[in-house]
C-alpha cells in the first residue's frame, strides 16, 4: 500500500467503515504489454479510476484521485 490507499483505507477505519472501500481490477492488452485499470468505490460510488502499466500505480493513482475528489489529505 502507498501513501494516498492507506489515507484512504484510514479515514475509513478510523470511522469504523471497515468495509466502505471497494476496488476493481481489470486488465487488458496482450501478456506482454499488460495495462490495469483500478476504480475506487467508496459506499458503492465510484470516486476515482485509473490505468498504468502496473496495477500498483493504477490502484495508487485512483486512490489519489478518489482522496482529492473526497477531501482526504
């Protein structure tokens, strides 16, 4: 986990949401040329996606988006 998911999955936590974040993966292209996009969803709402040639960055990158849209620094 990096900086902007564990903001995320804390906030949560911290308001006894343990289960409020969902994460969907999916990935395309051939086997050697993979790209992943990862949506965010928080309560079901979808509040970021991203895509990246490494499905930690995609998660990373709409984590980030998903606490810009949220207010969580």
């Amino acid at each position: 986990m990096s900086r902007y998911n564990i903001a995320l999955n804390n906030h949560y936590q911290s308001r006894r949401k343990l289960h409020a974040v969902t994460w969907a993966e999916v990935q395309s292209g051939p086997p050697h040329a993979l790209s992943w996009t990862v949506t965010c969803k928080v309560e079901g709402e979808v509040v970021g996606t991203a895509t990246a040639n490494q499905k930690s960055v995609a998660k990373e990158e709409a984590a980030r988006i998903a606490c810009e849209r949220l207010g969580i620094n």
